[in-house]
C-alpha cells in the first residue's frame, strides 16, 4: 500500500505541477487515494493467483483492475467510467508486457511491464476524455502491484518450494549410481536426473533437450534433461533459469568437469553456503557450491555457474 501511496502522490505532484501548483497539494488525499488502490491491486493479485487458465486470469484481472481504476478516479474527482477503462487497459497491457519478455532480464520485464502498464492507463484515460496522469496512476498501481510484486512473491515462494522438495530426498539411494532410474540406467551418474526430478516436482521443469535427435530435429522435445556441463555453460540456455552471482536457496549450482561417464556435478542450493545433490551412492548435503575447495575435485572447471528460476 505504500508503494501505491508514493505513486498516487507523485503522479498528483507531476498534474500540480503542469498546473502551476505547490507539488505537495492535495498529497494527503492522494496518497489514501494511492494505498486503497495499492491494497486492491494487491488483493487482486491474491485472488486471481488461484486460476490455472492463463486467458481467463488475464480476464478477471483486468475486469477488477477496472472497477479498482473506477474507484480511485471518482474518489479523487474524476470519471468513474474512464477510470475503468484505464484501469483495465493498464492492467491488461502490463500484463501481455510481462509475459512477452519473461525470459529479459528481471529489471528490464519489470522496468518495462510497470511503464506500459501507466502509458497504456494514460493513453487510454487521455482518448477518454480524462486525465492522462489520473490514467498513468492506475496503470502504475496495478503494475507495481499486482503484476511485479506478484511475480516477485511467486518466485520466492517456487525458489522455497524447490529447496523444501530436494531436502526431503536427502540420504534417498533413488538416483544412487548402481540403480536404474526412469531412462537412466544402472552404471550411469544423475546429479541431473536428480536436479531435474525436483525441479519438475516444483513445477519449474528445465525441460529434456537431450535424446531422442529425431523428434529434437522437428523442433519436438528430447528425452533427457540439460547435463551437468550445459547447466554450467554461462552461453547455454535453460529456458526460464537465468544466470545470477549470489546464490540463494531454491537455485540451481553446477560446475564442468571433464570426467569418464560425467561432465561436471549439478545440485540445488537450499541456503548460501549448503547445496544438497545426488553422488554415486546417496543424495547428500554438502558446501558444494560454496567451497573453492571442492572445486579441485573438478578438472577444468571454470568455477561455479548458479541459474534461478523465472518462470510462472
């Protein structure tokens, strides 16, 4: 709600300022104008987080987005109809933004979401017959708060998801190296298989671009997931798992090794300096991840690659 006060004020400074006003006129209604309109937005998030059909939760976001946009338009003078119409334009714009440039880096989707989400809105309120700022503030709001904060919240909470998942596996023998597994079979190493198992579990699979070249070749799916060497490989991409220097619990660590029947080791980190991941005979806790020292083990290792999911 503070961040929905701090626009509504702002936007209000920007329409005193056009008009030869003290900046500050008037912040007090817009900044409870603002926090009601953040904590709908918000609330909106919550509710419509729930629904699996992606058109059908763009829909109900946007129609709520637009009775929310009517609120705060007639409750600081303006039309209740244009503030609709804003409202849910913005909303449906920022939310299109958001999903087109889901695998751009976390600044610029969120840098560009909220922006088309407050032009969209004051276009939109301007074509009306409103006012530009009073559309941009609906489309800010909704953006900061529903769309960004949103996604934020799901990504910390899928990052907590994929930890809590790979540690109840922890002293398993499921993907121990004499064993077979799924398409892996016995006499083969699966840190991967097991990365990919939890990762998939969680709901934010990495896909199996390995195997089967024929299907691969007709742009079909593999039957494998990514090796330990293209999780390590900084120019190879894994859709919906972007690269990151600081690792946090929930992402994915990996390192190249250039070995007889392995090409590095892949594990999950579940804190800063702890990753848990499958040896040749358990699945185990370990520094992996943090330790320079268990970089030696690997030979021509270009040190260690974390990978964070992004995805929805």
């Amino acid at each position: 709600m503070l961040v929905g006060a701090l626009i509504s004020v702002a936007t209000n400074g920007i329409v005193n300022s056009i008009n030869d006003r003290p900046f500050f006129e008037g912040a007090g209604r817009a900044a409870l104008i603002g926090a009601i309109g953040g904590g709908l937005a918000n609330g909106i998030g919550t509710i419509t987080q729930g629904i699996q059909n992606g058109v059908a939760q763009v829909a109900a976001r946007g129609i709520m987005h637009a009775y929310a946009g009517g609120f705060m338009s007639a409750f600081s003078g303006g039309d209740f109809l244009q503030g609709m119409a804003s409202g849910f334009v913005g909303a449906i714009i920022g939310g299109g933004t958001q999903g087109l440039l889901k695998n751009a880096s976390k600044f610029v989707r969120d840098t560009a979401t909220i922006a088309s989400a407050g032009l969209a809105g004051g276009i939109t309120s301007e074509l009306s017959g409103g006012e530009f700022w009073d559309g941009a503030r609906n489309g800010l709001i909704s953006a900061s708060l529903n769309h960004v904060a949103h996604g934020i919240r799901q990504e910390i909470n899928r990052r907590a998801l994929i930890a809590k998942i790979a540690k109840k596996y922890e002293n398993s023998k499921e993907w121990a190296k004499n064993v077979s597994k799924d398409n892996f079979g016995a006499g083969t190493y699966k840190c991967n298989k097991f990365v990919y198992d939890v990762l998939k579990e969680a709901g934010a699979s990495p896909g199996t671009p390995n195997g089967n070249r024929l299907a691969r070749l007709f742009g079909g799916e593999g039957t494998s997931p990514p090796t330990a060497s293209q999780w390590a490989d900084p120019d190879y991409d894994i859709p919906d798992w972007n690269l990151v220097d600081s690792p946090q619990a929930g992402d994915v660590v990996s390192v190249r090794g250039d070995f007889v029947g392995a090409t590095g080791h892949v594990g999950i980190m579940i804190g800063p300096s702890q990753s848990i991941g499958a040896n040749s005979t358990t699945v185990r806790i370990s520094n992996f991840g943090h330790s320079s020292y268990s970089l030696t083990n690997y030979p021509n290792n270009k040190g260690y690659i974390y990978r964070r999911y992004n995805g929805n």
